[in-house]
C-alpha cells in the first residue's frame, strides 16, 4: 500500500472582474459603463488603454477634479484604494485594461509596488 500525498493547490490569482465588483462597481457601474457627468466610463475609454500605471496610480491614490473621456466631463471624487494588496491592485488594473478599455499591455505586482 502506497502512501499518497497531497500537495497544496497554487493559489489562485486575484479574479480582477470579482475585485471590479467588489471594490469599482459601486461607482464605475457593471461592465465599467460609469454614471454620467460624475464618474467616467472604464469601458471603451480611450485615456486608460494600455495605461497600466495611471489605473494602478487611479486605485492607489484615488483621483479628484475635472477629467475628461469622449468628449463629457466628468467631476467626480474616488477614493485612495490603497488598502488593497499589490495582487489585488494588478488584478483590477488588468481587468480594466484588457477585458474593459481594449488594451493589451498587462500590469503585475511589482509593477504596482514600484508605485506605491
């Protein structure tokens, strides 16, 4: 009789659009469609594809003032989401950028630390 062992699954990456829900959706809307003239679609935004670190900068510090996406201003206040972890920050900013905004270019945890 042999014996068996069991070895730990891997742990799981940070679902981005379950932390999306959980942490922008509130605000931003399901599907990142946001909530016009206070906060600015995530979806299809020009500013945000393959911007990586401005949405890692976004989450981390929050933003506030005047901004502009596809021509309607937006003046809303987002809170500083600097609480999170480096995985879950990389997760959301992913989620934004490739399944949200259009972009490629994916973001990780270091790149989030750098920021902070």
């Amino acid at each position: 009789m042999g014996l068996l062992t069991v070895l730990p699954a891997p742990a799981a990456a940070a679902d981005g659009k379950a932390l999306f829900a959980k942490h922008c959706q509130a605000c931003h809307q399901a599907g990142g469609k946001g909530l016009s003239g206070v906060f600015p679609p995530l979806a299809g935004n020009p500013n945000l594809v393959d911007q990586p670190q401005r949405i890692i900068d976004a989450v981390l510090k929050g933003k506030s003032g005047a901004l502009e996406v596809n021509g309607v201003t937006y003046n809303g206040f987002m809170p500083p989401m600097n609480y999170l972890s480096n995985d879950d920050v990389a997760a959301i900013a992913n989620y934004i950028n490739l399944d949200l905004a259009g972009g490629q270019e994916k973001t990780d945890a270091g790149a989030v630390a750098s920021l902070r």
